[in-house]
C-alpha cells in the first residue's frame, strides 16, 4: 500500500455472495444489457410481485429503462459465467454486446436471453434519483422459471474468469467507484 491510499472499514457486504443477474431492455429501435447484483424482491403479495433494483446513471442500459420504463432482469445460470464480462465490463455505447449471442425478443421487443434461471418482465412504478445510483421500484408482469438450473453467484462467476479478464472487472470496480464518489447525493432528512 502506498502512502497515499486510503483505508476503508470492513464493508458487511464482503461477506455476502450476491446472485447475478442480466439486465436487458429495449427503447425506440435500441437494445442494451448489463449485469447487476443489486436485485430485490419488493413485496410479499404473491399475485402482484414487484421488485426494486439499482442502475448506475452513467450505463447506457439505465437509459433506455428511464425511456422505455421496461426491461428483463435474467437470473443467470451458473452456466452462464462466460456473460459476465461481456455484459458487466464493457458498454453497449463502446460494443455491440448481442453481435456474437443468441436470443429472442420478448414482450415488448425487450431482448431475452436462453439458459437462465429465469427471467421477469418488469414495469418501472416509481424511482429515486440517488445521484450514483437511481433506485427504480418495477411491477412483474410475467416471469419464467427453470427450476433444473443453479443460479452463478458473483464469487464463482469472478473465480471463474480468465486472470485478465478478472482483473479488468477488478478495477472497473475501483474506477466506477471513483467515479461515484463524485456523483452521490449527500441526503439529508
Ligand atoms: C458483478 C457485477 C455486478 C454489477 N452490479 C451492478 C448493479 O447492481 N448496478 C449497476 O448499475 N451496475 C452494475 N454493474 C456494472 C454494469 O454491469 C457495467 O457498468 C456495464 O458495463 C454497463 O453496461 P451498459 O453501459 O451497456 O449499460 C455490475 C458489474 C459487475 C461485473
């Protein structure tokens, strides 16, 4: 470590191995897709499932939900590492990500992707500008489940990786990091 680099405390969430998930959605002629992590349920009422997830303002993906108010959140199999980097490392702006993939069109043109966990059709009903992150409330529509399959969880998916390409994610992390410290809102009541 260098004199300059600065200590953070330990993060709870370091002991957390969160699933992965894929992002896609589709607006005026457009498809985008990336990975997240940061998916929840957002109720206990079985006939109106709803979760809520958080998308990086600065992703091309984030930009056709705040158009469209749409987009299928994947549950990605373990199958599914070689997803990861395509999706979570590069953007939709710099490379085509569905060039070289198979998939189908869904409901609403929305882009769906073969051999996940399974898959939801979402509506945005209410979202939050947190200035690094806008946190979006969705209404499930439909959704599909596999149950044969086992969900990737972001430990395996990274052990997973060619050295490189892990390495790659690694700083991502670190930059986007640095990045957001510039863009989050201090909230105050
Ligand atoms: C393991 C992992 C988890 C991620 N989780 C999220 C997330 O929850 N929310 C988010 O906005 N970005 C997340 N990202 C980052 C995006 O997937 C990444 O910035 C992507 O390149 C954006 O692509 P786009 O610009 O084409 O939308 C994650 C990336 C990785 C590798």
């Amino acid at each position: 470590m260098t004199a300059t680099e600065t200590v953070y405390p330990a993060s709870i969430f370091s002991l957390t191995d969160h699933e992965i998930y894929l992002v896609t959605a589709q607006n005026e002629g457009q498809d985008g897709g990336q990975i997240a992590t940061w998916v929840m349920p957002a109720t206990l009422v079985p006939d109106h499932p709803r979760m809520t997830i958080l998308l990086s303002p600065m992703n091309f993906t984030q930009g056709l939900i705040a158009g469209s108010g749409r987009f299928v959140v994947h549950l990605l199999s373990e199958e599914q590492h070689e997803l990861l980097p395509l999706f979570g490392l590069y953007s939709m702006r710099d490379r085509d990500k569905f060039a070289d993939i198979s998939f189908e069109r869904g409901e609403h043109g929305i882009p769906l992707l073969p051999g996940s966990c399974g898959w939801a059709v979402c509506h945005v009903v209410a979202s939050l500008d947190l200035g690094d992150r806008i946190l979006y409330v969705a209404d499930i529509e439909s959704q599909e489940v596999a149950t044969n399959r086992r969900p990737l969880r972001k430990r395996e998916a990274f052990a997973l990786q060619p050295p490189e390409l892990r390495r790659l994610l690694e700083e991502k992390h670190r930059v986007d990091g640095l990045r957001d410290r510039t863009l989050i809102k201090h909230i105050t009541h």
